[in-house]
C-alpha cells in the first residue's frame, strides 16, 4: 500500500462522515490492500486500529490472514466501494466479514436424530406413536420396560438439547400421575396441556384387562374427559395424533401453510397481504409449540409496521434442510447495525426468539440497515464458518430466516 493512500486512510478515519460499522469495514479493507502488496503490516495496522479505538470504536482486527483465505471468493464475500472522500476512489476490494460477538453455534441436527426415534423401524420408541407389530410386545409391562431402557439412552441428550422438548416427551410417556392436582394445576403435557399419556393408570388396566389388545384403542376415562379443554379426543390414539403433530411439521396434513394462515388471521388480519410460496408438503421435526410462538413473535413485529402490509413467506426445501424466510417486503431496519438490541439481544423478542429456536433452527436477519447497507446478522448457526454479521447483496424487505434440519 503506497504512503499517499495510507495517509489518506487515517485522515479518513477522523473524518466525522463515518459510523462505526464503515469504519470497521475500513480496518478489514486496509488489512487486505497492505496484504496485497507485501511486507510486514503490524505496525500500521496497528495505528489505525489505534485511531479507531481512540474514537470510542474498541474494534478488533485478526492480523494473521491466510494467503489462500483472502485469494478465494467465499460465500462471505462481498464487493464494497467505501474508500471515498470528495470523489477519490481506490476502487473496489473484496472484504470477508470476520465480526464474531454473540453468535450462538449449537446443534439441531442432533435434535432431530433423537426425535427421530419416534419414526424409525430399528426403534422401540417407534411403537409409542405407531401401530404394535404382531408378537413386537408380550404384555403392556414389557412394552413399558422397552422403552423406558431406549429412552434412558437419549434422555439426557434431548434434555440438553431442548428442556422443554424433553419433559413434553417425558411426561406423555412417562408420567402416572397426568389430570392430577399438583398444587394449582393439573400435571399435564404438551402445549395442549393434555392429561392422558402411556403411563396412565386406565391404559394399563385396558391393556391388562383382555389378551391382545390394542393400546391405542383405549377409551379415555370420563375423569379425564371431564377436565379436558379439548374436544373429539375419545381414544388414545386421538392423543397420539396430538403428540405426532407436537414433534413434527408434518406434510400430510399441510401443518405448515395452516400455522401461516392462523397467524395471519389471528395477528395481522386482511389489512394485511400474505403471500406463501412452497408453503405445502413440507416435513421437518421440531417442537411445534416453540416454533409457533416464534413465528407469532415475528408476525408481531411484521404488524408493527403497518406501513408495509406485503409480507412473503417461502419454503426451500433441500436434501438435508428447510429454509423458511419471512420477508416484509420494502421494510428496512431503524437500527444501526452496531445497535446491541440487533448485535446482541438481550431481552424483547428477538432474544426469545433466539431462546426458542435454540437447538432447533439456525435462525438469522437479513434488512438494509441505516447506513443503507445489506447485512444478515446470524444468532444461531451450526456451521462454525458462519460469520455473526455478513454483508450481502440484495433483499427485498426486512427478513428472518430459519433453517431446519431433516
């Protein structure tokens, strides 16, 4: 890097045009152009980092660049002509985004191999939710010892995974004591609150009350009748239904585009217009309930703005995942993007949000920002090449995006 563009670069720095974000950017741009001509770059990055700080910034550079990092385009790469001062330009650089701050790696593939238990033919957990092969189980109490064995094998993983998941499961399976009184309330499972599970007294005395029958056939007791809230559940297998559609969006009844079009009822209404592309036939495991209330959350912020009253929703399925972005569209962000309510939510809705879909999604935002740059800020990422914050090229109105694993 010559002398007269080094120099130009710390009279930059001082100028008042700047925010922080585009000084940023000037730091990672000036460390690449001095690689770009050689020699020994410490020193006077060092001294424009120090001018930075000394602005209140408090940024941070990796000096030790890779050759072969910096040579190749990445999918974190982007094009910026930000170096300008009364119509001077050096040009456009490609600039790798190397923020790091508060995002979250974690690991919803995992999640779904455990869930996954419930579906798969090597499985005993499998027959909790679907029908008895002939001569699979002797009696009621060797079903119950099968799967109290293969879930204690999981247990602890699901738990840590999502807590609130595993005591959903736990107690449908588990628990003797649902529709009894625990203080206040009913003990209970699932976002239904519902109170009849594998391990309730009536299924057992059903099972052991006549040879070969099925469990799932079970009528449920007036007891439990009597205190439920929901309607048409008759029999135990009406409940199994339930669970299925706790643990997974499931395409054969279209659960998907029917969460959509109840949230928009419920938290838009028609004065707004929602446009949903390859919203059916989608498939993915989750905890159905957490990844309603985030979608409700989102439709929240989308009315807050009623200005923009055009919202697109689309799914995209690939070999391993499902992408699903929710766009307002022409929507920008009011926020810098060095706002720690977008950097690093604490508290409000984004940060529930995060909470929610941790260990479930990867979930990002993507909006031109009010430097009238195109950033996607990524909370939750399962690859750990994620960068938290990248530039990005085009976008069509505010967006948040959640990824689930198949």
């Amino acid at each position: 890097m010559a002398k007269d563009k080094y120099t130009f670069i710390l009279d930059l720095i001082e100028s008042k045009k700047l925010n922080p974000s585009q000084k940023e950017q000037i730091l990672r741009l000036s460390a690449l152009e001095m690689k770009k001509e050689g020699g020994k770059i410490d020193e006077r990055l060092n001294t424009i980092e120090g001018r930075l700080n000394k602005l209140g910034d408090n940024l941070k550079v990796n000096k030790k660049y890779d050759r072969q990092k910096h040579s190749d385009k990445s999918k974190n790469e982007v094009s910026l002509d930000i170096l300008k001062d009364s119509g001077t330009t050096y040009g456009k650089v490609n600039v790798q985004n190397d923020s790091e701050n508060h995002l979250i790696l974690h690991t919803p593939n995992k999640t779904v191999e455990l869930l996954k238990y419930f579906t798969s033919n090597d499985k005993n957990l499998k027959y909790s939710t679907h029908s008895w092969e002939y001569g699979k189980f002797s009696e009621y109490d060797h079903f119950m010892e099968t799967i109290q064995k293969e879930w204690k094998g999981i247990s602890e993983d699901l738990k840590k995974q999502k807590n609130r998941l595993h005591a959903k499961i736990s107690n449908f399976l588990f628990n003797e004591k649902l529709g009894v009184k625990d203080g206040k309330y009913y003990n209970s499972w699932g976002d239904k609150k519902l109170k009849f599970g594998w391990a309730s007294p009536e299924l057992k005395e059903f099972m052991i009350s006549g040879a070969m029958k099925d469990p799932f056939n079970c009528p449920i007791p007036e007891r439990i009748k009597s205190i439920e809230k929901e309607s048409n559940l008759f029999y135990f297998k009406d409940y199994v239904a339930v669970f299925k559609n706790e643990i997974e969006i499931r395409e054969d009844s279209n659960a998907l585009k029917k969460i959509i079009n109840s949230l928009w009822e419920e938290e838009l209404s028609y004065d707004f217009h929602v446009k949903s592309d390859n919203v059916e036939g989608i498939s993915f495991y989750t905890d159905v309930a957490l990844f309603k209330e985030s979608l409700k959350l989102i439709f929240r912020s989308f009315k807050s703005r009623p200005e923009f009253p055009n919202i697109r929703i689309k799914a995209e399925k690939k070999e391993n995942s499902v992408l699903i972005r929710l766009t307002q569209i022409e929507s920008k962000c009011r926020r810098n993007i060095d706002d720690p309510k977008i950097i690093s939510p604490n508290g409000g809705d984004l940060d529930t949000i995060i909470k929610s879909l941790n260990g479930l999604a990867d979930f990002s935002i993507s909006a031109t920002f009010q430097d009238n740059i195109n950033y996607r800020v990524n909370f939750l990422a399962s690859d750990s090449m994620v960068n938290h914050i990248e530039t990005i090229e085009n976008i069509d109105g505010f967006t948040y995006e959640l990824k689930f694993y198949l």
